[in-house]
C-alpha cells in the first residue's frame, strides 16, 4: 500500500494521459454515467419519498366518527369512552363544528370564500378517531356495532392506492437499480478495455521492467473510479436542483403532505449515489482489465 501511495503522483499522470488519450469518449462516457445515475437518483428519491409520505400517513390514519345529532354531552363523552377502548384505537377526540369549518377552510385556502355563500355553518361535530392502520377492519366493525353511530368515514381507499404507488415505485426502483448498474460496468469496463488497448506498448515496456500486474493495472481503476465519481457528482447536483423545485411546487399549493425533510434527503441521495459510483467505477474497472488480461 505505501508503493501506491508513494507513486500516487505517477498514478494520477497516467490517468490524465488515458483520459486525455480519447478525451471525446471518455467526456461522453462522463456525460453518459451521469444521465444514467440521474435517473437512477431520481427514481429512489421518489421511492424514499413515497414510502415516508406513506408512512406518515399510516401513522397518523384517522377515521372521522358521525353520530346522532341528539345525543347529548354526556352521551358523547361516553360513546369517546367506549371508542377509546377498541383494540387498535390510539385516540379518540370530538371536533366541534366550529373546528371542523376552520379546517375546511385551512383545505380550501383561497377557495374558502365559497363557504361564506352558506347561512349556517354547514359541518357538523365528529369524533376523530386515530387509530393503528392494520387494525382498521376490527375497529370498522366494534363501531358499526355501537349504538347512536350513523356514518364512519374511513380514507381506506386512498391507503390502499397510496400503498399500491409506493409498490409500484418499489419496483421501479429495482429495475432501474439492475439497470443503471449492469449499464454503468458494461461502460467502465468498455471504456478501461479501451484505454488498455490504447496503451498497450506503454504497458508492454512496464511488464520487461518488471513492474507488476497491479502497479500497470492502478492508473486503469483509478480512471473508472474518477469517471463514475465524477458522473455521480454531477447527477446528484442536478437531481438536488429538480428535487428542490419540485418540493416547491408541491409544498406552497398541498402544505399538508408530509414530505421528507429535503436536506436530509439529499445527504442521504448524495453519500448513497456517490458511494455506489464508486463502487461500480471499481468493480467496471475490474471486469475490464479482467476481459484484456488474455489479449496483452
């Protein structure tokens, strides 16, 4: 290891001269394990933030609970009561008609205006039930036992199709993962088969100096690794743009969704995508001074 790092000079020369040796194709390999890492950030940031906003979501799944107008305060303490108790239940909270008209025009936003048209306040008193998202069919059924409930109002329907997006980005995500990988080795290790055979007389003069296989075959590695690193840097700084405008355009019209905290997940988008460059610049590197090592 110190004869690496004491030649790391000599290393770094040799890869600006492979590099520079086809400069156009190493810049379209460059360009082009940018585009493909592109995609690939792209997909898992919507996979992660699927699955938070997903997840989010479950944990603070609620059913609204409607009851007979005439019952009294004492009945409806009671029935919050019996509904705290139900297996799967965390809470159990009435919402007064005033509150519930607040929260329609939160929703509404510059649409509430349309609620000034009624003379009475149109929302009526429920209870907010928050509960444990797997649980909801036994919960559905102990309240459809209860005396005085009259409707349940459950978002089961838009869970289900939450939780069939998130599916459907998990399994994008890992088609685009194999994908993007199997594409970035095939390129590296294109690209190391041609810097190798570019220099073949240079590596042939090394060999009767008696320079070892793995002395000749650093610079070769080191050139994939920049290339893919390279390649990472760039699609991770453009994803980070997109992203950030895309949190924009959903966060100022639809505040209530719960996204990911954004810098954090570009932290985690920029070590994943640049470690996994890496990675894939070294193993592509491999494979192609592995396919060359016959024909020297």
């Amino acid at each position: 290891m110190k004869k690496y790092f004491y030649n790391l000079g000599y290393f770094l020369k040799e890869v600006k001269n492979i590099i520079s040796l086809n400069l156009l194709s190493n810049m379209v390999t460059l360009l082009s394990i940018a585009l493909i890492l592109f995609i690939l950030t792209m997909v898992i940031s919507g996979w992660w933030i699927s699955g938070d906003v997903l997840g989010a979501i479950q944990e603070e799944a609620e059913i609204s609970v409607y009851f007979d107008e005439k019952f009294s305060d004492e009945d409806i303490a009671f029935l919050i009561k019996d509904i705290k108790i139900i297996t799967g239940v965390k809470d159990a909270r009435l919402v007064e008609e005033i509150e519930a008209h607040e929260r329609m025009e939160k929703i509404l936003g510059k649409e509430a205006q349309v609620l000034e048209y009624f003379d009475d306040n149109p929302f009526s008193s429920f209870i907010e039930v928050n509960i444990q998202l797997d649980k909801v069919n036994i919960i559905i059924e102990s309240l459809n036992d209860m005396r005085g409930i009259e409707y349940i109002r459950d978002n089961r329907e838009v869970l289900n199709r939450l939780q069939n997006i998130s599916e459907i980005f998990s399994f994008l995500g890992i088609l685009v993962v194999a994908a993007a990988g199997m594409t970035t080795l095939v390129i590296i290790s294109h690209i190391i088969r041609l810097g190798i055979h570019a220099n073949r007389e240079q590596i042939n003069t090394l060999r009767l100096l008696g320079a070892p296989e793995g002395f000749i075959a650093f610079p070769f590695l080191l050139a994939g690794l920049f290339l893919t690193i390279g390649g990472s840097i760039i699609a991770v700084s453009l994803s980070g743009f997109i992203l950030k405008h895309i949190y924009g355009q959903i966060s100022g019209p639809l505040p209530f969704i719960p996204l990911p905290s954004f810098g954090e997940l570009i932290s985690n988008l920029r070590v994943l995508i640049i470690v996994a460059g890496g990675l894939l610049g070294l193993v592509g590197g491999l494979f192609g001074l592995l396919s060359t090592r016959k024909a020297l």
